[in-house]
C-alpha cells in the first residue's frame, strides 16, 4: 500500500477545492483528484463533525479493514472485484488519516435509482440483476474470509459504480471483524438497519443479510428505503403487507417493463426471505448468490437490430471480453465506449 505525501494530495484536489467534492457523509468527505502521473483518486478526509470532536476512528478503521482485504499474507483474503480499493494512506497536518482510493466516476446506486425530477431514466431490469449479483457477490467475500467481516451500513448510497458501471461496494467506516471485541454500539442507517440488531451481542452476518435485503428491494422497486411522503415509509413494511397479500408483482418499479414476471417473483421473494423478523429465516449471502444465478438463464443479451453488423460484431467481442471479466456473462450489455455504456444502460437498450 503506498504512502502519499499529504501536499500531494492537496495539489491533487486543488486544495480540496469545493469543485472537487463528489461525495459527503457524516464520516468523512471525498474529493476527486488528479496525481501529477495523471492517475484519478479519490481523497477520503475526515468530516468537519468528527475532525471538530478530534475523532479519527472511522476512517481509522476503513484503512485497517481494507488493508485486511487486500493483505496478500493472508490466505483467506481475496479482494472481491465489487469492494472498493484502498489505494494508499496519508496524514494531514493534524495526524489525521487520510485515505486514497480508487475514483468512481459513475456516483452511487442512490443516485441511479433516484434520480431528479426529469432526470436519466431508471436503469432496465437486467442492468439492475447485474448491480444486485455484483452487491451479493461483494459481500459474499466479506463474509466468507476469516475472520469474517459484518459492513454494517449497507446501503444504496454506499454502492459505487466504476467506469464500465461494474457495482462496488465502499464505505467501510463501520466495519467490524469477527475477531473484534463486541464492544461497539450498534449503528448503521436508518431503513437498512437489522431491527433486529439492538445489542452488541446480536451482531452477526445476518445483520447484512437484512440490509442488502433492503437493497434488493430498492432495486427492484425503485423506492426509497424511508419514504416519509408515502403513508407506509418503511421500505419493508410496504413490500411485507404486498407479498404477505399475494401482491408481488406490485413492488415492481412502475417505470421499467419486465420480460418476464417469473424472475420478477423469484428476486422480491428472496428480498423477503432477507428481511424476514426471523434472523433463522434468513438466507446466508453464498444462498442469496446461489439463488440469485438460478435467475440468470431467463435473461439472454441481445444486440440491437438497429446496430449495423459490423458494430453488433464489435460490441458482441467486447462484451464476451467483459462478461467473462465479471462472471455475469447472461446479464451484461453488449459494452460500449464510456458514455454509449451508460445511455444504454439507463435508455433501456441492454
């Protein structure tokens, strides 16, 4: 991992100028940056709340468990190609950590799934199983390692998108090792929180479970986890009082048609197995991800009979270049340069 000069940094972001601010969170901010190699970062510094309470611990603690993921002496380390990597470290004038990671150019599952008023259109169906088997498969890697690790604030927010709009998992602030002492408070986000989760002593990977399980119904919605305007805020309540009435098919996003309702059915009831009351009731994440591949062969690629055949020919090598990269061969879209990838990924053309 390497160490970065901290005024490296500030000439990166340009001083950490405002314009150079791509996300923000109670934890840390993150500014976009450019080293003098031309390499794009990201630059994760600690919030103005907690550098106001002299609090390091978090983003402490993000570097600790990316390093862990990362750590090549250890054989049970295997960095998932959907967690975030952690780039290298730095100090600012105050011996607070810094953090460089990998820059995602794309925003977050939140953004794309919530966009403003005449915004980008939602992304298609199967754009949206890829996001959710890539999410499933990140975490899978964090709960199979040992010791493993619970995330903690799985959330629509904390799913990045790189720039071939491949889902990676960030935000590690919160997380915590099975060898950890069980001391911390619970904590994570309202809405993707395990209601379940009340003690330090009930923490466990079915935590998780519950959050994606949110997510999965977010994706498949296209609502919010909490909603105050609708008259059941809660994500879960809502889409429980629908599966529980036999209503499945009403929890699909309005906005984007499906091929076919089966699969539809198969994704919100296993999202209703993630957040059942029951922990026991709940699937382990290698489930969810053996579950969620049984839905792959309802889903073949196609390439656009508008595409001329010598560009179908292109885009169709491209696109096997990449599905065998990623492993989701039956739900990526045929690839394309940057910004052709994601009009056809939000237009529907997958």
């Amino acid at each position: 991992m390497e160490e970065f000069k901290y005024e490296e940094l500030v000439e990166a972001t340009e001083s950490f100028s405002p314009s150079r601010l791509v996300g923000k969170g109670s934890h840390g901010c993150v500014y976009k940056g450019v080293l003098g190699d031309d390499r794009v970062i990201a630059v994760k510094t600690l919030s103005l709340a907690l550098r106001a309470l002299h609090d390091n611990s978090k983003l402490h603690n993000e570097t600790r468990i990316l390093s862990s993921l990362a750590d090549p002496d250890n054989s049970s380390s295997s960095l998932s190609d959907h967690v975030i990597k952690l780039l290298g470290t730095s100090q600012d004038p105050s011996h607070n950590e810094v953090l460089v990671i990998e820059f995602m150019p794309n925003g977050s599952l939140h953004d794309l799934l919530h966009p403003p008023a005449n915004g980008a259109p939602p992304p298609t169906w199967p754009a949206r199983l890829r996001i959710a088997l890539q999410v499933a498969r990140a975490l899978q890697s964090l709960h199979g390692r040992k010791p493993f690790i619970v995330h903690r604030d799985i959330k629509s927010a904390n799913i990045l998108f790189d720039s071939e709009w491949n889902a990676k998992l960030a935000d590690f602030g919160l997380a915590v090792m099975d060898s950890d002492d069980r001391l911390d408070s619970p904590a994570g986000t309202i809405g993707y929180l395990d209601p379940n989760y009340t003690c330090p002593s009930k923490l466990s990977r079915k935590n998780d479970v519950f959050s994606f399980g949110v997510v999965l119904l977010e994706i498949m919605s296209g609502r919010k986890a909490m909603d105050v305007s609708k008259q059941t805020a809660s994500i879960v309540d809502w889409a429980i009082s629908l599966l529980e009435g036999q209503r499945a098919m009403d929890i699909c996003d309005p906005r984007i048609s499906l091929p076919s309702a089966v699969p539809f059915r198969h994704m919100v009831h296993l999202a209703g197995r993630c957040v059942a009351a029951d922990e026991g009731s709940r699937p382990s994440v290698s489930e969810i991800v053996m579950e969620m591949e049984r839905v792959l062969p309802h889903h073949r690629v196609r390439v656009p009979a508008w595409l001329s055949p010598w560009r179908s020919l292109a885009l169709l090598k491209r696109w096997r270049k990449h599905a065998r990269r990623c492993n989701t061969s039956t739900l990526v879209k045929p690839g394309a340069q940057k910004g052709e990838i994601q009009g056809d990924m939000l237009s529907g053309k997958v």
